[in-house]
C-alpha cells in the first residue's frame, strides 16, 4: 500500500504547527485522524519520522527528508485552491511570519493587517541562526532577516538597510560622544544577543579584526530584553539600529568598527512566494507606504 496525500498532508501539518492537536485544529479533523495519518506513513516509510518529547517534536533525519516533499506538496495545494476558490480564498487565510528584526517585521504586519483584517497570522522573533534555519527547514511562511543567506530556493527582496549601534542611556557619559571605538567600550559590560546571532558572529569578528576585546559581556535572547537590561543599568547593547520602538528613551550612538550596512530582506520559500497571502505580505513590505511608515 503507497502513502496517499492526506498522511502527506497531516504530517507537513504537525511538523508546521509543533503538536498534532494544533495540526487537526488547522486541518479541522480530530488528533486522533492525524495520528493515525501519520502513523501509517511512518509504517509505510519503514523508519521514524517523528520523536515526540514533552519539548514537542522533532523531526529525524529522515522525517526531514519526507518534510521538504510533504510542504512543497501543501504549497502545490494551497496554490491550486487558491485559483479555484479566488480572493476568497484570502479572507480566511492563514500565514505564519517569523522574523529577526522586529521593527520592520512588526511594521509590515501592522500594514498587512490593515489590508487583510480577517487573515490569521502566527508571529514568532528568534535569533539570526534559529530564523534562517526554520526558512531553509520550511517550517514558516515567510521571515524578514538581517542578511539572510544565499539560496536558490528562496524568493528574496530587500527592503532596508542599517548599521550596528551601541544603545546607552541618555544620561551616560559616552551618549554624548558622534561615535564610539571598541577601546571606549572595553572596560564598559556589554549587552549582546544569544550565541549564534548575527550582531554575535558581526561583533566578534569585528573584536578579531581591531584586535579589542570587551572584558564584560551579558548575553540576552531579544532585542525587547537587551533595551529592558540598559534601562535598568545593566549595561551597553549593541545591536542594529533603529530596532524598535522599545528603544526610545535610549541614546544610539554609531561604533567605529561596525559602520558596514546590513540589509534586511523579507525572504520566502519560493514555491510558498507564489501563494497570494505570502505575495501580499511581500508586497506590503517592499511597498511605498512601509517606508513611509519609517520602514
């Protein structure tokens, strides 16, 4: 006996969604239906495709390999329906949006929003290297990234540009200053993204090439965190600019080794770009009223 599309279905649905009772809620059938789908294409696969912890699930190696084809095939069925049923098809959508630069993510959906009031989006803000791994692995819609990586599997459209920032507090002696070196930051405790990052990997870099190096350094998970850790005098961030909204009451001051521009793009599986959900929200971020908007 083959495997037949609706365990196809089923399991690219779990896998997208983190537990089968979120995937039978966005499939409209009951948990047990899609455990039993996906329990007999893992019978007729011969091998294991998922391992279920109380962390969620996780895909083996060869429940990757079966993901990849099981998505690309609810992307050729979400296109199909789409020309069968029209725009009305929009109305009721759903679109899953994962970012690492929250301004401009948060200002594209706030627009898209407007557009398309009934659309139900699930947002999610991780750092560089967690991001850029769920777009290759498929398991988002569409992300907004700081230099996301090259792939010819990707549709990829730049919508800003922007450089690396210490923020400080207003009332810190080197708020004052049109720009700061690593040598004034050195005795100074920095704030940093987690490991694995992109202002990390940018910093770090940065440190091997002046051959500076910060004596202090806090690590911290969100920008949202970062700007709350200065507030509270924890210390010096840094990160890109212009961020978001949470920064304001904070001083940004450029920093000499890190004056390179970063360009953000919104960045979607290709065949998932095609969908007209996915191409709207595309549209609104590269559109002339994000921009405006301060985008």
């Amino acid at each position: 006996m083959r495997a037949n599309h609706h365990q196809f279905v089923a399991f690219a649905y779990v896998v997208r969604e983190g537990s089968f009772s979120a995937a039978a809620a966005r499939l409209g059938v009951t948990q047990p239906a899609v455990t039993q789908h996906v329990g007999k294409l893992e019978k007729q696969v011969g091998s294991q495709l998922l391992v279920r912890s109380r962390d969620g699930i996780s895909l083996t190696r060869t429940g990757q390999e079966f993901y990849d084809l099981a998505d690309r095939l609810v992307a050729l069925d979400s296109e199909i329906s789409e020309r069968l049923e029209g725009y009305e098809a929009m109305a009721r959508g759903h679109i899953k949006i994962i970012a690492n630069a929250p301004l401009p993510a948060l200002k594209a959906i706030s627009l898209f929003r407007q557009a398309y009031p009934e659309v139900e989006i699930d947002f999610s803000l991780y750092g560089w290297t967690t991001a850029t791994s769920l777009l290759r692995e498929r398991r988002a819609d569409v992300g907004l990234i700081t230099d996301p990586p090259h792939s010819d599997d990707w549709e990829r459209v730049m919508v800003q540009k922007n450089q690396y920032v210490a923020y400080l507090l207003p009332v810190s002696p080197l708020a004052a200053r049109g720009i700061l070196s690593f040598k004034d930051l050195q005795e100074e405790t920095i704030i940093l993204p987690e490991t694995g990052s992109l202002t990390e990997r940018v910093v770090r870099e940065a440190q091997h090439k002046s051959g500076v190096y910060f004596q202090r350094t806090i690590k911290m998970t969100t920008f949202p965190l970062m700007c709350e850790a200065v507030l509270q005098g924890a210390g010096i961030a840094i990160f890109l600019g212009k961020s978001g909204l949470i920064s304001r009451g904070l001083a940004e001051v450029p920093v000499a080794e890190l004056t390179q521009q970063h360009e953000t793009a919104v960045v979607a599986p290709k065949d998932r770009a095609k969908l007209r959900l996915v191409k709207a929200f595309i549209e609104t971020a590269c559109s002339s009223d994000f921009h405006e908007s301060g985008g």
